[in-house]
C-alpha cells in the first residue's frame, strides 16, 4: 500500500506539470524521499500521465527514479 507521502507527490507533481523545471525538481525530491515500491508506481503513473506531454518527459529521462534513499 502507498503512504500519504506517495499521494502527496502525485499531487504535487499534478500541480507543477505546467512548469518542466518545477517538474523535475519535484521528481528529484520523489527518488530521495519515496520507498522503492512507491518509485515503480509513480513510474507506472509518470509514463501514462506524460504520454502527451513530451516536454515532461525529458525531465523524466534526466531524472533517475530507480535509486531511493
């Protein structure tokens, strides 16, 4: 089960999506902050919730999510 820290990030990353640099430092927070398991949800979300927004990829292309903590 995810923790309020996962849903917390999500939404976070919802509201800053109109900003690729805010984006990407949110998702550098994510990778320190999140469990592994939480990492391979929000990568799961992360991929359908960009797949119209290129410019929102390529911050997750520079972003490594496969290292937490």
């Amino acid at each position: 089960m995810a923790s309020i820290n996962y849903y917390y990030t999500k939404s976070v990353l919802e509201t800053v999506s109109v900003d690729p640099t805010l984006f990407k430092r949110e998702l550098q927070k994510a990778s320190r902050s999140l469990l592994p398991y939480e990492i391979q949800h929000l990568s799961k979300w992360l991929y359908s919730f960009t797949i119209n927004k290129p410019e929102l990829k390529k911050c997750i292309e520079e972003v490594d999510l496969s290292i937490a903590n």
